[in-house]
C-alpha cells in the first residue's frame, strides 16, 4: 500500500513538473530569434522610439517614415519567438511601394523591449494598445490614417485588438489563431508530442498562476473577429501551416462580418507566406493597403 501512494505521488509530480516546464514554454519561447536585422541594412531613415504600457513595461520600437511624404501609417505586430527586425524583413517593401509610414515594435519579452516573459497574446493587448496611444500622441496627423499589419501571434494580437481602436481603418493579419488553448496545444503536439488532456489543461492553470491573471488564456480573437467591421480585413492562410492550419484561420475569417477577403496561399508554411507567394504578396497586399487606408 505504502509503495502504491508513493508511485501515485511519484507520478503526480512528475506530471506536475512537466506541466511547470511545459507553462514556462510559453512565457519563454525556445526559439527565441535575436536581433540582428536593422533599417540601416536596408538603406532606411528611421526614429528610434519608446513607450510604457499599463502595466509599466517599457516597449522599443521604429518609425519608419514615408519616402514621399505619405499620411498613411502601419502599425507593425511581429509574431511569437520573433522581434520588429524579422517582421521588417518580411514587409519594409511597404515603405517603398505603396509609400507607408511604418510603426515596428518589440512585444513584452521579445527584442529590445522589456518584460520577464510573454503570454502569446493574453497580455501582449496591451503592448498593442501603447503602439497606438504613441501614434496618436506623437503623430497625430498620421494616427488619422492609420491601419495595422500583423503576423502569427501579431495578427492574433491585431484581430482582438482592433474592436478597441475603433480609428484604425484597416488590416491585413497572415496566420492569426482563433482560439488561445487551440493554439498551445497544437505547437505542443506538433514539436513536442503533448497530448491536450491532461497535461496542457494543468499546465494552462499553472500559466494563469505564473503570470498573475486569471484571464490569460480567454485570448480568443475569434470572439473580437465580429466586432472589426465595417473595417476591411485581409486574412492570409498558408496551405501547408501546420501551427496555425487554414482551417483555424477560416473559423477567423468566418466570424468576420464584410467587407473581408482570404487568401489562402498555396504550398506555403507558417510565416512563409511572403517567401512562397514571392511578388504576388507584395502586390496583393500593397493594393488592399492602396485601397483602404
């Protein structure tokens, strides 16, 4: 008998800590790329800018202005693992062609910005909404023009976000998630082989406990996806994206109201969206930009 509780304790710490492990994953992305991309490679004038969220993180960021002089301006969301550099690299063409004013910033814990982890999205609301208050405070003749482009859990972060901010007037998001466990759980199967029940279910209440808010993980954009319009959105699928697959992306895309449009991109992974398409997702996604911002 004795020997039976022990191996039921035994095996209920185990699961425990792999659980702790598997809550640090997501406030820690393994990945986690570095910065190493810079406007200056690219030959572009830029400002270096910063700003406080609420809860006091301070967030570093780019404001690439207009070649030409254009009012028109981008918020910039990056993904997961990823800094403003890798999300310039993918989308400085919009600077150059249709001409945008671009806002880059470093979410809490990625990049140059501040922050002891990230929450893929549960908290990263708030670094959305202290891009926006910059904008708005620094360039308000701008901000009057204004619209958003997001990637991954930038664009995830962008479709919760905009029901808030009812002057951004458009977006393009490429791979948003339409639901926070749905997500955890498929970058756990896919990398880790994790099954959801029980270890993601604990392991989603040891990240609540971690992190300090009870909500964290009520990060649904497909909740907030209804309340974008009468804004335009663009969603971009890969076929291939096993992470955030088309099917997660068309329930987004569904519980949308017009005007919307989705390009599902053939034979493109995640975030190889742009790489795959090549000159056609330049083209697609300068023109939604040229048309309704």
């Amino acid at each position: 008998m004795i020997w039976a509780v022990a191996g039921v304790i035994a095996l209920s710490a185990g699961v425990l800590g792999l659980c702790w492990w598997g809550s640090g994953i997501v406030m820690h992305p393994p990945a986690m790329s570095p910065m190493w991309v810079f406007p200056e490679q690219f030959g572009l004038r830029y400002e270096k800018v910063s700003f406080k969220t609420r809860d006091g993180l301070e967030l570093r960021g780019w404001f690439i202005p207009s070649p030409t002089g254009d009012p028109r301006t981008l918020v910039m969301c990056h993904g997961w693992g990823d800094n403003k550099g890798e999300l310039l690299k993918m989308t400085g063409f919009l600077n150059e062609r249709p001409g945008l004013n671009l806002l880059y910033f470093d979410f809490r814990s990625h990049g140059e910005s501040e922050g002891e982890f990230t929450t893929i999205g549960g908290l990263e609301t708030q670094d959305f909404d202290a891009a926006v208050e910059w904008l708005r405070r620094e360039k308000p003749g701008l901000a009057a023009r204004a619209g958003v482009f997001g990637l991954s859990m930038g664009a995830a972060v962008a479709v919760a976000s905009l029901p808030n901010h009812p002057d951004l007037r458009c977006a393009v998001v490429e791979s948003p998630f339409s639901d926070y466990a749905g997500v955890v759980e498929r970058w756990s199967w896919n990398n880790l082989r994790i099954p959801r029940f029980p270890l993601i279910d604990i392991a989603m209440v040891l990240l609540r406990l971690r992190v300090g808010n009870p909500r964290v993980d009520r990060f649904n954009p497909v909740e907030a996806a209804p309340r974008i319009a009468p804004r335009p959105v663009l969603m971009i699928a890969g076929e291939k994206d096993d992470l955030m697959p088309v099917w997660d992306v068309r329930r987004v895309y569904e519980a949308a109201r017009e005007p919307k449009q989705l390009w599902i991109v053939p034979d493109a992974r995640h975030a190889k969206c742009r790489e795959t398409a090549g000159l056609e997702y330049d083209t697609r996604v300068a023109a939604f930009f040229d048309k309704h911002l």
